[in-house]
C-alpha cells in the first residue's frame, strides 16, 4: 500500500514542478511577443563543472528610452523587474578577486555611460532594490558595457564561455566567473 501512495506524491510533485517550469521563459527574445508585461525568465548553464540558474524578470524595451530613462543611470538596478533578479550556482566561485561559496545571491548593477558596477548581494528575496542594503555586498567589480547595432527587446541573462552575460536593448556586459 505504501508504494501507490509513494508512487502518486512523487507524480504530484513532478507534475506540480513541470508546471512551474511552463510560466518561464528560458529565451524571452525568441518570438515576438504584445504583452506589456515583464516576463518570467531564467537562463541555465553551466561554468566548469557548475551549475548555474539566474531568475529573473524580463522588461521589454517597447520604444521607450532605456538608459537614462526606464533605468536611471549611476543608481542601483535591480537588473530585472518587480523583484530581485537572483543567481543559484552550486560550487564556490571567482568574480574578479573576490571567493564566494556555492548559494543563492541576488545580482544588481549600477549602470552608467562608461561603465558598469556589478554586485552580488546576500539578500536574494527582496522587491527591486526598497530593501538593498550595500552592507549586504559580497563583490562589487567593473565593468565595460559593450555597445551592439542589433537591439535585444527584452532583457536576456545568459551564461556561457565562463561568463554571465547581461543584454538589453543595444547594449551588453559580461561578467568572468571561474570555479574554484
């Protein structure tokens, strides 16, 4: 009797996780979406022998002015919508010269014209930045935004080439990440 009972929370629990998975967007750029809404998102990769998954919420631009308009320049941006766009990875990592252990940390930047601060926090659950407390830093680095003539609509993450890469609209950084 024990293994039907097993057997069906296990299928609830798959089923309820599959779901899940079909309210985000692994590639918010792929077809051209009408909604005005920012998108779930993630992107999935590994660096190394890590793995690695970064939430987060998709703007798009529409039209609008991004930088210096929608994202206020030399202030800190959530670098998503609505809440704060977090990174998961399961091994201790590198960014510039700062070691961080495997976890879960929320990712911020301060952009301006010539470059960029990247910033990984502690506090992963908090609404945009109303609750970010520069106390809570783990790395602060700069970075060179990279200027593109294609424009990217919605905000994408990516991870690849030892990198996490952050696109939108017509410009682009990429952040180095080593395993430890």
């Amino acid at each position: 009797m024990k293994f039907p009972v097993l057997f069906l929370l296990l299928f609830v629990c798959t089923a309820a996780t599959v779901a899940q998975d079909k309210n985000i967007s692994y590639n918010p750029n792929e077809k051209k979406d009408t909604t005005k809404k920012s998108i779930r998102s993630a992107a999935v990769g590994k660096i190394a022998t890590a793995n690695v998954r970064i939430n987060y919420y998709s703007p798009g631009v529409r039209g609008r002015i991004i930088w210096g308009g929608v994202v206020p320049l030399n202030e800190v941006w959530v670098t998503g919508a609505h809440a704060a766009t977090n990174i998961e990875i399961d091994k201790a990592f590198v960014i510039g010269n700062t070691a961080v252990p495997a976890g879960t940390y929320a990712i911020f930047t301060i952009p301006s014209e010539n470059d960029w601060t990247f910033i990984l926090n502690k506090n992963y659950q908090q609404h945009l930045t109303d609750e970010y407390d520069q106390k809570e830093d783990i790395l602060r680095i700069n970075v060179k935004p990279i200027a593109s003539t294609a424009v990217t609509e919605r905000l994408q993450y990516f991870i690849e080439n030892n990198r996490i890469i952050i696109a939108w609209e017509k410009l682009r950084i990429e952040v180095p990440v080593s395993i430890q």
